[in-house]
C-alpha cells in the first residue's frame, strides 16, 4: 500500500474518467469532489447508513468504505447513471410518483438499491422489498411510501417490458 497518487482509471456510468489520487481514498470522495457525481450522499462515512450506495458491477456498494483500488477494471454505476432530468429511470419517477421522501437525504440509496433488487427480481415481494432496504437508513421514517415506490417501479418496469415485447413481436 502506499500514500503516493497514482493515475486511477474509473469506469463511471459508462465513460472512463482518469483521477490523481491515492489508490486508498474512499470512492465516493472521488465520485463527488473530483468527478462532481453528487448522486451518492455522504452520511455516516462509516458503511452504516447506505447513502453513499452505488452499484459495482451490478452490486450495491457504500462507496465511504470501498477504496478507489477496490473500484478500478469494474463498472460503477451512480445515480446520475440511471436516467436524465427528461427521461428518468422508472425506478426515480416512482418514487416522485409517490413522494417517497421527506428530506430526501437516503434516497439515493434507496433507489440504487431498489435498482439492483429489480434488475435480480422484477417482481419482489413487499417482505423482499423490506429486507433488502432493511439496511438502508431513512431518519424521517418515509418507509411506508419507499416500499410503495419500489412496488410501482416494477410495475413501471413491467409495463415498459410488455411495450418492448409488443414492439418487437
Ligand atoms: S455514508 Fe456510506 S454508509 Fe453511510
Ligand atoms: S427522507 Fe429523510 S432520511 Fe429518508
């Protein structure tokens, strides 16, 4: 391990961004100081909250405690990864859909999540939905609304997939 910075090669939302910086510094002060990626939130700092979430490869990550080392040859996904202000993600325009938020401050990790739960189980049970946001903080207790969100977003999803299925067919 050493504490000089280096080139880091970051595959972020489909582009290679190139950073100087020590390979141990948090992803996510990368993501948002050098990248301007400010989707992720930092809260606890400590992996204890799930704000910072992005997706690795896929995975749902703390960004706070995974080091820029950790993220380099993988595809991070942020928030602003998944739709544009014109064309949002079904995952984001459903939980404006249902105003799942009160200050807003967990709700990148509550969407980064849901988008990973989705893309794995289109269909989850309220009882999935529950335990794999379990271990995402939310302090104005919006929860009832979040799962509601989660539960419109696959039907947005659904939806979307029968347009597809019925254009091509
Ligand atoms: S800020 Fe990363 S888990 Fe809380
Ligand atoms: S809406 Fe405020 S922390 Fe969740």
């Amino acid at each position: 391990m050493t504490n000089r910075a280096a080139r880091l090669v970051l595959t972020v939302n489909g582009a290679t961004h190139v950073v100087d910086a020590v390979a141990q510094t948090p992803l996510l002060y990368l993501l948002r100081n050098d990248l301007a990626l400010n989707g992720p939130k930092f809260g606890c700092g400590l992996g204890e909250c799930g704000a910072c979430t992005v997706l690795l490869d896929g995975i749902p990550t703390r960004a706070c405690v995974t080091t820029a080392e950790v993220a380099l040859g993988r595809e991070i996904t942020t928030l602003e990864g998944l739709g544009t202000r014109t064309a949002l993600h079904p995952v984001q325009q459903a939980f404006i859909d249902e105003q799942a938020a009160q200050c807003g401050y967990c709700l990148n990790g509550m969407i980064m999540t849901a988008k990973a739960l989705l893309d794995r189980d289109p269909h989850p049970s309220v009882a999935t939905i529950q335990r794999e946001l379990s271990r995402n903080l939310c302090r104005c207790g919006t929860h009832v609304e979040i799962v509601r969100a989660v539960q419109r977003a696959a039907q947005l999803l659904a939806a979307q997939t029968d347009v597809h299925d019925g254009a091509r067919g």
